[in-house]
C-alpha cells in the first residue's frame, strides 16, 4: 500500500491544522447530525462487530457527550448567549479532559464533512483554562515541572545524559554534526524505556551516521502542555526549545518518541530549519536505499500497534511494517483496529497523568485484542507513552504479553 505523503495526510485529516479559538467551531457544531461515526472503526474497513467501537471516552463512559457528537453539543451550548451551560460544572471538565485526543473522530469526520471534532477538545480545554476551570489539578505539577527542569518528572537537567555516559556519543552543541538523535524526556528519564534510547544510539553509530545529542541541553518538547489547553505557556516554551535546535544547524532531528516527532511535525512545522524524521522513517529509508540490512534471525511472532501519534497525526503506517517485514524470522500478524483505525492505548493528551484508571482501562482494551485475535505473546511499538500503558498494564491484568519497541528488535537484528 503507497502511503499518503504527510502534505496530503494533513489536509484529509486536517490534523496538525491550526486550532482555532471556540467561537470559530460554533458552525461545525450545528453540522454535527449525531450520525456516531465518530465513536467506529469506519465502516468501509470493518472487519468484525467485536471490534467496532473506536472512541476509548464514549466507549468507557457510555454517554453522548463523550464522542465526538457530544463534543459539538458542549460547543453550542457554550457559544449560545447566554451560554446553555455552566462553565464551572464539573461534568463538563470530566468530559473535556478524559478525550485522549487520539484522533479517529477527526478521520472520519474530516474526510466526510470536513470537521474536525479532535481539534475542538483542544479549543474547549483552552477555553476552560481561560476561564480558570482547567487543566486538571493533577496536571499543574507537570506544567510547572517543563518550565523548572525543562521535563515534566521533575527530574534535574544534570540526570537528563545519564544513559549517554557509556556510549561516548557526540555532544552536538559543541561538534556539529548532521543529524540531531532528539531523545525526548521519557527516554532520558524513564528506566523502562531506556532500553530504547540506548538501541537507538547503538544502531545509528553501528550505521555509521554523524549524529550527536543534546544531552543537558536538550529541552522538553512542550506537546502535553498544548494538548491540555495551555496554549500561551506553550508557545513560550516552543520557542526555547525551537531556538535551541536551530542554532545546531542540523539537516534532520530524529526522534524515538511519537509524542515529540507529531509535535515537531505539527505544532512546530514553522520553527524548525531541519527535517523531522522519526526513527523508523529514517531506517525505512536506509533499507529502501540497500544501506540496512539485517543480519540475525529473530525467531518471534509479533503485532504491531500504530501510535496515534505516528499513525493517525503523520501518517506513518507502512515504514515500521516494512522494518519488521525485513528482519529475517519475524512474523508479523496483525490485529483488527490497525493503520488509521487503531486503537489508542489510552495513555495520550494528559489522561495517563489526570485518570490513571481510565488509560488503564484502555491500555487492557488493547491488549485483549492483541491477545485474542493474533495470539502472539510480543506487541511492538514506537512511542513511549503507548509502550508505558501497555506495559504496566499487560503486567498489572497479568496478560503475558511483553510490550518492546520496534527498536529494540532493530538492534537484536543488527546483533
């Protein structure tokens, strides 16, 4: 299958567009004719009743208001005068900030009436914090940790290299280098997701790629804090982070992590000089141009699961399957929400941080299909947020099932 390129993705889905202020949505609102196709895996892909419902808040919450259709209901009575509803009622933030912002009711409905329900949830949750009724307590200490330590753990800037120390790699603010390998916070902090960062370095020094990091320098890339509504404090913190990249004068960032690669694609497209590749488009391209070649066998039978980040915001569905296709031993076996239907881990848009309970849930939601329909014990990623949920939840449902990131495997390949 020929994918999209990212230009023609963006305008189907109109995802990474500019949000607009509420009002603006107000039209879209009285369009809506509560159809639901915003809560479903799209019709024309289905395979199975089992597996139809597609919106992981309505789909919890059974409720009207939490699809997409809700959404521009809560638009309406918002923008009327006087406003139908009360601004302060706690109802109405537990539905804004409980959407994951994973994306599917804005693949469909943009493609079939041109609206975009996804990037409603974010004018409303900025409206709230305008008014002072958000974001969520729970995402205050986040907040105030990016704009302190440059991370949302909490952790010391000093910390953010530790990983780094063994593999003597190239401090790019000192050596110039042509690629940036941008971490990203989880990675740096997380010791889960370690394992990651450091296959990632071992394949691009083993490649033979001129790339360095940032090390203590690097800075968060502030995409949770758009997502829930704090757009002024974002765009501050967008410019640090943007400048501190520039001025490196580097071709191509490469990221690991699916949050600051749509972040950078979307919510940077203006401020960046250089290319924004995530990992597994740089290889995909290596292997298409015959300069990767795998080597070791590695005998698992694997699913993929597409992070909403990668997949439904960019549009990558066919490099990290073309990745996994080229390592000899691997089968992949697909599960039935995959591509531009899957479903969100749940762990998205501050949810992990602000209803634990509910990214939990969702993250079991997900892991019973990978079960039950592919039988394979390994789900593969490539984001760290999804990889996080569905590994604490695969260990807290005791499913079996180990959760890896695609580059790990990569590395396992290159031995």
């Amino acid at each position: 299958m020929e994918e999209r390129s990212k230009k023609e993705h963006r305008e189907m889905t109109r995802i990474g567009e500019p949000i607009k202020r509420l009002e603006q949505y107000r039209n879209s609102a009285w369009k809506c004719v509560k159809c639901r196709m915003c809560g479903m895996v799209n019709p024309e892909v289905m395979t199975s009743e089992t597996y139809v419902e597609n919106c992981p808040r309505g789909h919890r919450y059974r409720y009207d208001a939490y699809y997409g259709a809700g959404t521009w209901e809560l638009i309406r009575m918002l923008t009327t005068e006087p406003p139908e509803i009360d601004i302060d009622d706690e109802r109405l933030q537990h539905i804004v900030f409980n959407c994951i912002l994973c994306g599917n009711c804005q693949s469909i409905c943009a493609v079939m009436k041109e609206m975009e329900p996804m990037n409603a949830v974010i004018a409303l949750r900025e409206h709230l914090v305008e008014n002072g009724v958000g974001p969520l307590a729970e995402h205050s200490p986040l907040v105030k940790s990016i704009e302190n330590y440059d991370n949302p753990w909490m952790s010391p800037r000093s910390s953010r290299d530790k990983w780094a120390k063994k593999l003597k790699l190239k401090d790019i603010s000192k050596e110039k280098a042509e690629v940036l390998m941008f971490v990203g916070c989880t990675g740096s902090y997380d010791p889960a997701f370690r394992s990651t960062v450091t296959s990632t370095a071992t394949v691009l020094k083993k490649l033979g790629i001129d790339f360095g990091i940032l090390g203590k320098k690097e800075k968060c890339c502030s995409g949770t804090v758009f997502r829930i509504g704090e757009r002024e404090r974002f765009e501050e913190l967008k410019k640090r982070t943007a400048d501190s990249i520039n001025e490196l004068e580097c071709k191509t960032v490469v990221t690991a992590c699916a949050g600051c690669y749509s972040t950078f694609h979307t919510e940077y497209s203006d401020d960046l000089n250089a290319e924004v590749l995530h990992s597994v488009e740089f290889l995909d391209r290596l292997i298409q141009d015959g300069k990767l070649k795998f080597t070791k066998e590695v005998k698992k039978k694997v699913t993929y699961h597409d992070p909403c980040h990668v997949g439904r915001y960019v549009g990558i569905y066919e490099a990290p399957r073309n990745i996994l296709k080229a390592i000899p031993g691997l089968e992949l076996i697909e599960m039935e929400r995959i591509r531009g239907h899957s479903r969100c881990c749940g762990a998205g848009a501050g949810v992990k941080s602000g209803n634990p309970e509910f990214a939990m849930w969702c993250a079991k939601e997900r892991l019973e299909e990978a079960r039950d329909v592919t039988g394979t014990d390994m789900l593969v990623s490539c984001c760290p947020f999804c990889e996080q949920n569905l590994r604490d939840a695969s260990k807290g449902f005791d499913f079996g099932i180990e959760v890896v990131d695609l580059m790990d495997l990569v590395a396992m390949a290159l031995e």
